[in-house]
C-alpha cells in the first residue's frame, strides 16, 4: 500500500501565513552543491588559476534563486584561490549552466582550456526544499482541510476531530495548535481489488460511531477507544441520506464499476407521503443529491450515461431523464445559512486532467439555475459528499494538478458574498 | 441533442485505436524498428507491469517489485516481488516468473529466483538498475505456453500484427480494473486515414505527426502532446561506403539547418537538437551545439577528396514528414556539396543512411538513454548502464555521438488527436498511450 | 518464239508498263499530297502548340492572379506585415493550393526573396528565390513564360507566372505554374502518324533521357542527337529527317522548334515529327493494288491475248502444220477454211496449191516412171545391143563360113561359137546384174570392223590402181595411170553392227566408181572416222568431178556417167546404207574430185525412219 513508502498523510492547517517565501531559509541549500562543482572546477582548470567565467539559466530555478546560486559559486571559486579576469586573460573559460531534469537540478561547467573542452557536473535532487510550494490560496467559500499524497475518499468532521477515508485507511485526526494530529490510523483489509477511482464515503452510525463505506466493503469502527476496524465484504446498499431529508436512501453500489447500481430502497426517516420502504430502478448513477421541490424531496442523480435524472417531488416516483448542460457526476446538496432553500452543488462537465470547480444551483422546473459564482478548485474534483453531519457544508476532494496532492475542502455557503 | 459527459470515471466501453506501426511482434525480447517501440512500450504497459515504476520526478518506485536493495558494490540487487499479483492466465506471480521473464530481456543478466524475491548479480556494478527496470522493455511477461501474459490491466485478446491488436480489460487486476472495457488497435494505418477515421467518429484515438498538431488543434480537435521526446536522427550504419569517410558525415551534420526543420517543418512543436537525449530529461543537451556551420561543412567536404557517390537516405515511406525532412537534409547538405539523395524504403536495404525516429520511453535520464543505445543496436548499452553519474551519462551519449553515425536532427513529442468521448488522459512527460486510466464518456440517449 | 507467245508477251508487257505506269503516277503523286499534308499539320500542330502554350500561360496566370488574391495568401501577406514574422505556419501552403488549381509549381516567395511555401521542392523553403527580386520587373504585366525550374530529382522545364502579392508597403510573390513534359504533350491534338517530342535542355550537349514524348523517354534518342545539337548551337527552327531502322517506313521528318526562356536562354527543344509510315504504307497499299491490278490484267490479258490469238494465229498455226505436212510429203493435206478474212482466203490458197502440187507430182510421177522405163528401156536395149551385135556379126561369119572350107568353118565355128557363148555369158551376166538389184539381199548384221572392210575392198583393186591392165567390157585390155591410195583410219572407231559383205560391196562400187573417175591416175583417199555415235567412211577421189546435175541424179538406178555402166553401181550403194539405216552423200565439183560419205549408225535403228536417211548431195 502507498502508505507504507513513506508516503505519510501530511496535514496543514491552512493559514494564510502557509504563503511565506521560504527562499531566505533556502539560502544554505545551495552551499553544498556549489562547493562541489567549485571543486570540479578546480580540479579540472588548477587551483589558484585565473579563470573567465559566465553563468547560464536554463532551469526552471527563478532569476533570483540563480542570481544567489552563480554568488555562491563565485564565492566557492574564489576561495579556492581562483581569479576571475576578462575572457583574454583567462587560462580557462568557463560556462556555468544552471540546468535540470526530471530527477535533478544539474549545474554543468563547460571547462575551455585551449582547443580543448571538459565538463563537470553537479547534480542536486529536485525535491529539495526549494521545489517545495506551498499550498494554494484559499477562497472565501472554500476550507482547505487537509492534504494527502493518497486519495482521500471522503472526511467527516466531528467537532475537533476529522476522521479521514482513504483507500486504505481510516484515520482519526484531532485540531490542535492549528495542526492536525493523528490519533488513531486502522487500515482498511478486503479480499477483492478496488477500482482504479475507488470512492468511499462515511456515514455516522447512532453514537459516536462510524461507519465507512468503500466498493464491495463495509467498514465500522463501533468503539472510538478501540483501535479496531471491522471491515468486511459486503452487497449492501450505501445510506446516502442527507440531513434534513425525512426520507432515507440506500442504494446499491456496483464495486467494480463503480457506480451505483440505480436499484434503490427509499425509507421514511418521518413520516412523509412521497415514498416509504419503497424500492425502486433508476438508471445507474455516479452521485445523487436531494433539494426540495415544492416541499417535497426531489432526488437528482447524475447518471453514467451524462444524462440527469429528477425522482421524488411533485411528480412522484415518475422520474425524468434530462441533459443538463455543463453539470459533472458529482453532486451534493447544501444549504444556505441565509435560506431554508436546499441548493444543488454540481462539478462542472470536465476532465480528470482538469481543473474543476463546484457550483450551487436552484432547481427550477427541474432545470438548474446557477445560484452563485463557482468555486475553482486546484485540479479535478475526485470525489464530492453532502455531508452526512450538517446540511450547511459538503465536503470536496481535488487531484490538484500542481502537487499532485490530494486536498480535501470543506464547502459552505456565505451569503451576501 | 447535446451529450454530456460526467466527471466520474466512467467504466466500459472499446476504445478504438488507430496507428501507423504495423507491431510486428509484442515480444520486448524481439527487436523491431525504432518508430514501432513507442506504440510497443506504450502496450507493454498495458498488458503487463514493470517492477519498478517511476514517479513523477522520474524517481524509481515499487511496482511489482515491493523494495529492493543493493549491496557488493551494485554489482547485487534483490527485488521483493509484490504478492498477491496474478497473470493473466490466473496463475500466480512468482519470482520465478520474474527472472525467467527479464533473463528472456537480457540473457547476460544472471537472475535467480528465491521464495519471494529475485536476485540480480553482474560483474559490473549497476547503479541505475532499478531505473533500467523500470523500461517498458523489461515489463515482466510469462512466455510459458508461446503467448505472451502479463500482469498488466489488459490482457491480450486477439493480436494479428499489422493488422489489428484487441486487449480486454482484466478485471481482477491488482492495482484496479481499467475503466474501458477494451480497446481495440487497428495498426498500420497511415497518418493521413487516422485523421479522416477520426473525423468520421470512427476511431477515438489517432497519432499525429508534428505538423499535424497545429492544424488540428485550429479545427478544435483535442490534441494531447507530450514533452519533446521522440528523436529523429539520420543514421549511418557501419559499412556505409560512400559516407564512411566521418568527415563527411561531420560536413552533413554541419551542414544540416535543424532550426529551419523544427522550426517550419516541425512547426516549432519540437526542439533542434545534436544530443540524443533531450534537454528536458538529460540536463546537458545544450552541451552538443545544434548550429549550422556551412564554412565549417564544406571545409570538411574538401578535405574528402574523393569524387563522392551520392548517399542514399532511407526514409518510411508511409511517413510524409519523414519524407519532407530528408528532403531537407539533402538540400542542406547540397549547400555543402554533399549529395544525398532521400529514397523511400522500409528498411535502409542498400541505403547508406536512414532516417529514424526514437522514442525516449522514459523521463529518467539514464533510462531513455539506455533506451535510445539499445534502439541503436546496443552498441552502448553496457556503458550506458554503468554510468552513474550525469557525467559519465554525458560521457556516454558523447562516445555514442562521436562518430557522427547518428545525427540527430530534433526531439519531436508525441501527438495524439482524440475524440470528446476520451476522458482522463493523463500521458507522462515523455509520452505513450495512458490508457489504463482513461475512460470514455457514456454514450447518449435521447432525453424525455 | 510463237506468234502466240509473242502475241502473250506484247500484251502482258503492255499491260505490265500501263499499271507500272500508273502506279509510279499514283505514288509520286500521293508523295507530294503527303508532304503538302504534312507541312499543314506540321505547321498547324506547330500553331496549335503556341495557341496551347498561350493558352496555358493564361490559365496559369489565371490560376496564379486567383492564388495571390486568394485568403491564403493574404493571410500570409498579413503576416508579412509583422515586425517578426513567422512563415513556418504556412510551409503547406503551396503545395494544396497547387493541387487545388491544378499548378505543378508554386512557390510562395517573401518581399525578400526567401521561398515561405513551395509545392515542387517542400523542403527548399527558407532558401532565396533571387531572380524574383534582382530583376524586379514589373511583374503584374508580365506574360507567362518558360522558366528551368529545380526540382529534387533534377531540373524540369516549366511554364511560369509571377503575380505580385501587394498588402500595405509590402510585396509578397506568387510564382508558379505547369510543367513542360510529356503530360503537356498529350494534351496536344496530334494528327495520325505525328508526334511531339520535347527536350528539356539543361545541361550542354546532349542528354538523352532529356527527350521524351507523350509516352515517355524516346527510344534509340541518339539520332534526334545532332538536330538537336543545332538548334543549341544556334537555336532556331530546323528540319531533318531521321531514319529509325532500315525499312523504308523507318523514316521521320522532324521539325525542331527552339523553346527559349525570358531572357533567351535556350530551355527546351520541341520536336513535330511526322512519320514516313503512313506515307509508305500508302505507297506500299498502291503498289500491292498495282501488283493485284496488275497481275489480274496480266491474267485477263493472258486470257484475252490468248483468245485473240487463237483467232488469229490458230487458222495460221493450221496452215504452218499443214505446210509443214506438205514438207513431209503428206500433198494432200487440206486446211480448214472457215469464214471469209485474209486467213481464209490465205488457207483456200494454200489448199489450192496442195492440189496443184498433188497434181504436178502425179504428173511428173506418172513422166519420170515414162522417163525411166525409157531409160531402162534404152539401158537394156543398149545392154543388150552390144553383146547382140557381136552375136549377129559372129551367125552372119559363122553362116558366111559354110561357103568356105570346112576347116575354115570349124575354125570359124570354133571362134564363132566361142564368140557366142562369151555373148550370151555376157548377156546372162547383164541379165544377171538387174536381177541382183531387183533382189537385194537383207543385211546379216554382225559387229564389224569398219576399217577392216575398207581395207578388204581397197585390196580387191589394188592391182588396178598401180597401173596393171583393166579388162575392158570389151574386153581390150589397156594400161592406165596408177592411182594413189591413200588410208586415213581411224584407230579407235567402234565396230558397226552391219552386214560385211554389203558393206563390202557398196565400198567396192565406190571405189570402182572412184578409180573410174581418174581415167588419167590420182588419189584415192580412203578415210574412217567417228563421228557423235556413227561412224563415216569418205572416199575421195582427184578425178573429173561431177557436175550439179550428174549429182542430183548419181543415185538413180540405171543412171550413169560412164560409157559402159549400168546405172546401178551407186543406187546399190544407196540401198545399202539405207538397209543399214545409214546416210550416203556425196560432194562433187567438177575437175576437183568427188567425195562420198557413208554415216553409219554404231547401232542400226530397228526402225526404218523413212527418206529421212538416204542419199544427200552437196
């Protein structure tokens, strides 16, 4: 597993001071590696030679990154004794190129000693401090919770503690000092491969307790005190119920595809009209969300096929197919503080190499109405769950595409913004 | 009516494919041509798994292989083969398999097998062993009963070479099932039918030559391109009698305006080069001056006296670019004085030089080179191997170069067009086919 | 030759010289109607090719107007406008938009003369087209014209345009056009039995792989090599004629039109040449009518000539047959008269003659039978006279005698009786010498030595012939000169099949006749020879000699010369040689001698051939 390879979750707490440069206190990194190429340099034109020498950029290092490294190398030259003169008065020209590759930097002196040349390299890994960026900037309506180098799955936040879904584990996490610490870790064990896109969602069981749901695979940690994860195959349907909806639902999840199967169980949560204990097949289907039409529960779910479809509201369990233009597989539903009105959130129709973002929108005549700006995220959005503790926030994952991390978010609405 | 596609990864389907490379065998311990290893790695990748991969700075990690270690001097190396991994033919994967597997690569390779991992001994130190096996030529194939099986997402469902390659999900494969379903590869198909097939929607995926990206990508078409990887250089084979004089071949390499080629030719989509390796991976590719030196060429072309015949040079003739920049080196070279004279040819048969093109195969330095050597008849390999620094890496693409037999003339990238129905492509930096990742979108009905 | 063959002849020669006659009028006259043809087509295909060449000057520039004011192009004249700009997106350009308009060459040039786009040579782009920019003419009036344009595998030929490209100050070039090769050929209207060649003159002398025709490189070029050679040493319109092979229909005309670029640079050849071909197969299509036509008069005139000739020459042909039967003693041979012409009355002449001539014979028939009873009558009576009147004279004496004693009667009586008896022996032997003639034996043939015969006969008289005493018929006995035999044998001469006492005989008379001949002595010559199988016995004498008409009737029997001859001496000779199917002749002039020449056949005809074997005086 990916987390046994040093790959362990590294949590931020997400300040903006998290933007500090942190080239000062890289100054150093760059001793060491200009020291040995002023040696090579040495070594190959003489110690104590006079030398014309001029420097290069061809990396991606920024112009003040390299300004301080060509110092550092001049100084390192020069207090081996070496003199730097004009081209005509050299005994050796010498070409510094600050250069890269995929694995490294590499600084390369081309060394110019008569008709003959020699070349000295130095290579510096790339995943030294400098290469290390910081985390992306925040917006109002977005809440960086936490990174990971392994996909979360989804993040269920309880109080002070977030308990966090990955294919492999389930972890608790509890704030502190602005960090997030880890308190418990229990891996995940199941007999059959997951999908390549493994989803997973959590859901609270009555107490304290919790339950994880990942592709043929359920999961409970029952005792919170007990590091003891039971987790077993299983057929059963995934309660995706949402707070504030009278109606619970439960529908079967095809592990291998994926997706959801669209056989479905409705049950009544209180007492409702619309539907109780009812089964019923809808198209198979990536996500599903649940606003309100005219004060009855109205299921959207984003179907496998691009197409949506509308179940529950005024017109029953008759549902309705539509192709709502621009709207992605991910959905949740959120409300707003500043209304009772339940407002779909919708991932945008692009691709997994893409930035994504999410967006609320009304349901009106069973057409969606942007009900606000989108939210960018910094890559494509891997997985998005209304959150089963509180109807005013969701919970979003995003690739981002400049790390390579996993970052989880937690929406909300802000109104009057 | 306006599809729509989703997000979510969806599973299922075919995906068609269409190539110009004919893939005359899968076998990696079978040579083919230069411009046939890319499609060839890009499958091997698909029906089977390397032991070590490469991680996003080209770094290796585990793969089939859990860890490795190294001791003697690098001259010893243990692999962990991961467990619980199954062939396609459901047997389970053993170091056994492992060893035969990679011996069948390279027969100097002295490779043992243990309970539950693998022993490599060699009696030069190999430093980058881990980075070599993470090639594509080494991904780890059973040959047990003449098929080839794999461990790989796909397994091969019906391969008739030059004609057409079906690979079917594997649906227990241990690090996740694909999302497509199939994928269907019709091969030898020229450059020119891929993009009216593409037009038509009758394939999804299509290879582009460099010319082609630009033009493509105005009719709104989704091109995916890879970093400048692909090398295309101008090789002269030993016993090449009337460029045997490397004089003359210095002259052709100075004469040659590769700026024009990448510039106008190439339509700036890669990068004029005289380094096997490009910049982006090797770091010192700057280092082997790309310029034109006219002066300097027909100096050399003095200093070889004899009346020159002209040389012939190979080209595919299925490949229309191919054809346009030996035509190009040939009015280069006449600047000079040096006749050549492009002659369309599958194989350079008779021809004293031949136009090729080399795909990287790998973001990592040492890796693409050894690729790269091992295309060129391997001559390098071993020196290649055993370079463990950048420097003897430079060191060993200098000798390679020394005797001008390869000209290398620029790195293109790696271009496909592909339909909307493609999602998820997510192609490494120095290219391939990264379909075990992609899926496609769902297909339509008509709405209520 | 027969009047019939002749006749043939004069009509087959006749007819023959007639079509011959016509034939070579047919044909010179279809030379001379070729060749006026020819030079038409020749300077109609001529015509047509400056109209085509016009024509497609105009089409390219046309073609290059429509290219220069085309999106294209003034997408890349915008581009020309940058500061900086980036051809490298339009490097294709030229080569769809000459497929589009149907160009060979195009080539998109920048204000400085750099190639943007080129369709005939992609990869020269980048390179300077000078010409376009040294020169600067004013492009826009300019004509199409002939340019060398370089292409990979060598220069080609090209009719060319340039149409500058004008977008604010600056001037991008649009240069292209068609090439001059064997397609543009074809799309020539060529007569039949004419072809266009074209030499795309690139380099001096002469290459042949640079001429081709519609199908493609010529063939055995070299010869077209010094008309070609000409017009690059002084380019202007040639004509030679070349002789492909040795047949007749091997030759063609040619006329070489010089193609010269803008600046009269000699660039191209353009050959018209017009195949003697049809012309000979014409000719040869009227000489093998001429033969038919010929051959069928001949035939038709064989046919006529005959018919005519059997109406002419069949009553004459009847007439010669009958003259010549007449010749062969057949007299009364009649022709057939029929119709009333000169033939006609040609051949009631003739027959009249025959029965004149019948008639004549049997007079003359019936006179000399009255003539030679008369001579034999004479002949006998004269025979018998002389031995009669010695036989009455003797009775007379011996009756006289009985008036005397009768020992002058026994006397008288003796020699009376004597006398008598010698008389009548000499009556008898008279008597008995018609009678030998009248029963000539049948020769006993048997091979004989015809030398050997002479000899013997000439041995019977060699007493007389040295001068000893000849008895004399009347028994007066006389000295005589001697004669000189003289022996001429042939060694060799084969033996005859042929009775030798005959033969004897006749040789015997002859010589007799001969030694009769020189009363006063001579020579006999006596000779043998062999002639071409027969064999020839002359006996000569140097005697009297024998006038013309004694000749003509030496061999008559009872004929003679002499005082006491019988007559039958020589005609005994004759029937003996005739027995033996031999020839006898005789040539005489008087006072010269006389010949006689015995042919006689080694192997006597079984056959009698009639009175051509005989007797023949010279």
């Amino acid at each position: 597993m990916r987390l046994c390879i040093g790959h362990r979750i590294r949590l931020f707490i997400i300040a903006i001071a998290c933007g500090l440069s942190l080239a000062s206190a890289n100054a150093d990194v760059w001793t060491a590696p200009a020291s040995d190429l002023a040696n090579k340099i040495a070594a190959k034109a003489g110690p104590g030679s006079a030398i014309s020498i001029k420097f290069a950029n061809r990396s991606s290092l920024s112009a003040s990154e390299s300004t301080k490294i060509t110092a550092q190398i001049r100084s390192q030259l020069q207090g081996r004794g070496m003199r730097m003169v004009e081209p005509a008065q050299a005994v050796a020209n010498i070409s510094v190129t600050l250069s890269e590759n995929e694995q490294n930097y590499l600084w390369i002196a081309d060394i110019a000693q008569g008709s003959t040349s020699e070349v000295v390299m130095v290579p510096m890994s790339r995943s030294s401090p400098a290469d290390q960026r910081g985390a992306s900037a925040l917006t109002l309506r977005r809440r960086l919770l936490l990174t990971s180098d392994d996909p979360i799955l989804d993040v269920a936040l309880q109080g002070d503690t977030a308990v966090v879904l990955t294919p492999s584990a389930l972890t608790y996490y509890r704030a502190q000092n602005g960090n997030f610490q880890e308190l418990l870790s229990m891996p995940i064990k199941h007999s059959r491969p997951f999908p390549r896109d493994v989803r997973g969602h959590i859901t609270g069981l009555a107490g304290s307790a919790i339950e994880a749901w990942l592709p043929g695979v359920r999961c409970i940690h029952a005792n919170p005190q007990q590091a003891v994860l039971e987790c077993q195959d299983t057929d059963d349907p995934w309660p995706l119920s949402t707070p504030g909806v009278p109606i619970g639902v439960n529908a079967f999840f095809s592990p291998v595809r994926n997706f959801f199967s669209g056989a479905m169980t409705f049950h009544d949560e209180a007492p409702s009209a619309q539907a109780r204990d009812h089964s019923h097949d809808l198209p198979p289907f990536y996500s599903m969300a649940v606003v309100e039409e005219e004060a009855l529960p109205l299921w959207i779910l984003a179907g496998v096929d691009g197409r949506t479809t509308f179940f529950g509201g005024k017109r029953g369990t008759q549902p309705t197919h539509v192709n709502l233009r621009g709207l992605g597989s991910d959905l949740a539903s959120i409300v707003a503080p500043c209304g009772p009105q339940r407002l779909l959130l919708a991932t945008r129709n692009t691709d997994f190499n893409q930035q994504d973002s999410v967006q609320p929108f009304h349901i009106v005549n069973r057409d969606v109405i942007a009900a606000g700006n989108a939210v960018d995220l910094p890559g494509p959005i891997t997985a998005l769950w209304t959150s089963s503790a509180a109807s005013d926030s969701a919970t979003a994952v995003s690739h981002n595409l400049n790390t390579g991390k996993y970052e989880a978010y937690s929406l909300s609405l802000v109104c009057n913004q | 009516m306006v599809a729509h596609a989703a997000t979510r990864p969806h599973y299922g389907g075919t995906l068609r494919v269409e190539s110009r490379a004919a893939l005359p065998s899968l076998d990696p311990s079978q040579s083919i041509a230069p411009a046939e290893i890319a499609l060839r790695d890009s499958v091997l990748s698909l029906i089977g798994d390397t032991l070590v991969a490469l991680d996003a700075n080209a770094r290796p990690i585990p793969r089939l292989a859990t860890r490795w270690q190294s001791d003697n001097g690098n001259k010893r190396w243990q692999f962990w083969i991961r467990p619980g991994v199954f062939l396609h033919n459901d047997a389970s994967l053993t170091p056994a398999h492992v060893a035969q597997s990679l011996a069948a690569i390279n027969p100097n390779w002295k490779v043992r097998a243990n309970s539950d991992y693998i022993i490599f001994e060699s009696e030069l130190p190999l430093p980058e062993l881990p980075v070599e096996l993470s090639r594509p030529s080494y991904t780890i194939l059973s040959r047990a009963s003449g098929q080839l099986v794999g461990t790989g997402p796909f397994r091969i469902e019906d391969f008739q070479p030059a004609r057409r390659l079906v690979l079917r999900a594997n649906d227990d494969y241990w690090n996740g099932r694909p999302y497509l379903d199939a994928i269907n590869v019709t091969l030898s198909v020229p450059l020119r039918d891929q993009a009216l097939h593409l037009q038509l929607g009758q394939v999804d995926l299509i290879e582009l030559a460099p010319d082609q990206v630009r033009r493509t990508s105005q009719d709104n078409r989704r091109v995916a391109t890879s970093a400048p990887s692909e090398l295309i250089a101008m090789v002269v084979p030993n016993g090449s009698s009337p460029a045997e004089d490397p004089r003359l071949r210095q002259a052709i390499s100075l004469a040659i305006d590769r700026v024009a080629i990448n510039n106008t030719l190439l339509q700036r989509q890669g990068e004029p080069t005289a380094a096997l390796l490009p910049q982006w991976i090797s770091g010192y590719a700057f280092l082997f001056p790309s310029n034109r030196d006219l002066d300097r060429a027909r100096q050399l072309r003095a200093e070889v006296h004899s009346a020159q015949a002209p040389v012939t040079l190979a080209y595919d003739p299925a490949d229309a670019l191919a054809r346009t920049i030996a035509e190009r080196v040939a009015v280069n070279a006449r600047d000079a004085g040096i006749a050549i004279q492009p002659v369309p040819a599958m194989t350079n048969n008779g021809a004293a030089a031949k136009l090729v093109r080399i795909p990287a195969s790998s973001a990592n330095s040492h890796a693409a080179l050894a690729s790269i050597a091992s295309s060129l008849d391997g001559a390098e390999l071993p020196r290649v191997l055993t370079a463990g620094t950048p420097e003897n890496l430079y060191a060993a693409e200098r000798a390679l170069l020394d005797d001008f037999r390869i000209i290398p003339l620029a790195h293109v990238p790696e271009s496909f067009a592909l339909s909307p129905r493609i999602r998820n492509w997510t192609a490494p930096r120095y290219g391939g086919l990264p379909l075990h990742s992609v899926w496609l979108e769902a297909a339509q009905e008509a709405a209520k | 030759m027969s009047l019939r063959t002749k006749l043939i002849l004069l009509f087959t020669i006749t007819i023959a010289v007639s079509v011959a006659l016509v034939t070579w009028i047919a044909t010179l006259r279809i030379r001379q109607a070729f060749n006026a043809a020819d030079a038409q087509h020749t300077a109609a295909l001529i015509t047509q090719f400056r109209q085509e060449f016009a024509r497609r000057g105009q089409e390219v520039t046309s073609s290059l107007s429509g290219i220069a004011e085309g999106e294209a192009v003034q997408r890349i004249a915008l581009e020309a406008l940058k500061p900086a700009p980036d051809y490298s997106t339009f490097v294709d350009e030229a080569r769809a938009l000459a497929e589009s308009h149907q160009l060979d060459f195009l080539e998109i040039v920048a204000p400085d003369g750099t190639i943007i786009s080129s369709a005939q040579w992609p990869a020269r782009f980048g390179y300077k087209e000078e010409w376009l920019t040294q020169a600067a003419p004013d492009w826009s009036a300019q004509p199409a014209f002939l340019k060398r344009e370089e292409l990979p595998d060598g220069p080609a030929l090209a009719l060319v345009a340039v149409r500058p490209v004008r977008v604010a100050e600056t001037t991008l070039f649009v240069t292209g056009g068609i090439r001059l090769d064997r397609q543009f050929l074809k799309s020539l209207v060529l007569p039949s039995g004419m072809r266009a060649l074209l030499y795309t003159n690139t380099a001096p002398g002469f290459a042949a792989l640079s001429l081709e025709d519609a199908k493609g490189p010529v063939t055995n070029a070299a010869k077209l090599a010094p008309l070609i050679q000409k017009v690059q040493v002084r380019p202007a319109e040639i004509s030679s004629v070349v002789q492909w092979d040795a047949t007749p229909a091997g030759s063609e005309a040619f006329q070489a039109i010089p193609l010269q670029g803008r600046n009269d640079e000699l660039l191209g050849i353009l050959l018209i040449g017009t195949s003697r071909r049809d012309l000979v197969e014409v000719q040869t299509r009227v000489r093998n009518i001429a033969f038919i036509v010929g051959g069928i008069g001949i035939f038709v005139g064989l046919l006529l000539s005959a018919w005519a000739a059997s109406r002419v020459t069949r009553p004459v042909e009847r007439l010669a047959a009958a003259a010549t039967e007449v010749a062969a003693g057949k007299w009364n041979t009649q022709v057939e008269i029929s119709g009333s012409d000169e033939i006609a009355q040609l051949a009631d002449s003739f027959n009249q003659m025959t029965r004149e001539l019948i008639e004549q014979r049997d007079r003359l028939v019936q006179s000399e039978r009255v003539a030679a009873w008369r001579e034999l009558a004479r002949r006998l009576a004269h025979e018998l006279k002389n031995p009669l009147f010695p036989l009455q004279i003797t009775i007379e004496n011996l009756v006289r005698s009985r008036d005397v004693g009768p020992e002058q009667f026994d006397e008288v009586f003796r020699e009376s009786t004597t006398t008598l008896l010698a008389e009548l022996s000499n009556l008898k032997a008279i008597i008995g010498r018609f009678s030998d003639f009248a029963k000539m034996p049948t020769p006993q043939l048997q091979f004989v030595n015809i030398n050997e015969v002479v000899r013997r006969a000439l041995k019977t008289y060699e007493a007389q012939l040295t001068g000893v005493p000849h008895p004399s018929p009347s028994g007066e006995g006389a000295n005589r000169p001697a004669i000189t035999a003289k022996l001429e044998f042939h060694d060799g001469i084969p033996e005859v099949l042929a009775d030798p006492e005959l033969l004897h005989r006749a040789v015997s008379n002859l010589i007799l006749n001969a030694m009769d001949a020189m009363p006063n002595g001579g020579t006999l010559v006596l000779r043998t020879r062999q002639n071409d199988g027969s064999v020839r016995i002359e006996i000569a004498d140097s005697g009297t000699g024998l006038t013309k008409e004694e000749c003509a009737r030496l061999f008559t029997p009872y004929y003679t010369t002499k005082q006491h001859g019988t007559g039958l001496g020589l005609a005994i000779v004759q029937s003996v040689v005739a027995d033996h199917h031999g020839r006898i002749a005789v040539e005489s002039e008087p006072d010269r001698g006389t010949t006689f020449r015995i042919d006689l056949p080694v192997r006597p005809e079984t056959h009698h051939t009639g009175d051509a074997r005989g007797a023949s005086v010279q």
